[in-house]
C-alpha cells in the first residue's frame, strides 16, 4: 500500500475531516513538496500519498494544518497558537512495506506512530 496517513481529532473524538496536510521529500535538508492533500470525512485521504510502486527510500515530512483546523471548529485558541503546524519528519528504509503515519491530536497535544 506505500504510504498513508490518518487524522483523528482528539478534543472532538472524531476523524479529523476538512484538515489539509502536505507531503514534502526532505533530501538533504531541502524540502520538496510532493502533493497537497484535504483530508475525507474519515480523515484520510482519498488515495495512498503513495502506492507501493512509487514509494522510494528517503526522508519525508507530513506537514498538518492543525490551527486552521480546529479554528474552522470554532475552537477558541490562544494568540499565538500552541500548536500552529504539526510537522512529522520520517524515513522509509524499506520502499517494499507499507508505512502508516496516523496522527492524534488536540490543540495543545500531539502523538503518532508507525501504523500497520
């Protein structure tokens, strides 16, 4: 399957649907956007940010737009926000497993793992 991801918004206890996050290469320090993404009512997107033929070996970064998100909620956040922008910054090593960077998170917390 590649790579996936999984938003779960946990101040409301649901997906985080409506979220936009972005996917960028970090070779060499450089950041190289590879797609844009809304996150889907279950707050995911559409398709795999990568398939299993295209997945490389590399270093990544998942940026997620967590202000603009639960501000869209009509939470009330602090000025400036304690979280502003959730950057996951992660290395596959193996292009031929599937890697899943689900994400947890509040305003003010933050958790992820390597998923199945």
């Amino acid at each position: 399957m590649g790579l996936s991801t999984h938003v779960l918004d946990t101040m409301h206890g649901c997906p985080a649907a409506g979220m936009d996050i972005a996917l960028y290469a970090t070779d060499g320090g450089e950041l190289r956007l590879i797609r844009r993404e809304t996150l889907n009512h279950d707050g995911r997107t559409q398709t795999p940010l990568f398939d299993n033929a295209t997945l490389r070996p590399g270093t990544y970064r998942l940026s997620f737009e967590v202000a603009a998100y639960f501000a869209a909620k009509g939470v009330e956040l602090p000025s400036p926000n304690f979280l502003n922008q959730v950057n996951l910054d992660f290395g596959v090593a193996h292009a031929d497993q599937h890697y899943h960077v689900p994400l947890l998170v509040s305003p003010w917390s933050y958790s992820t793992y390597r998923g199945s």
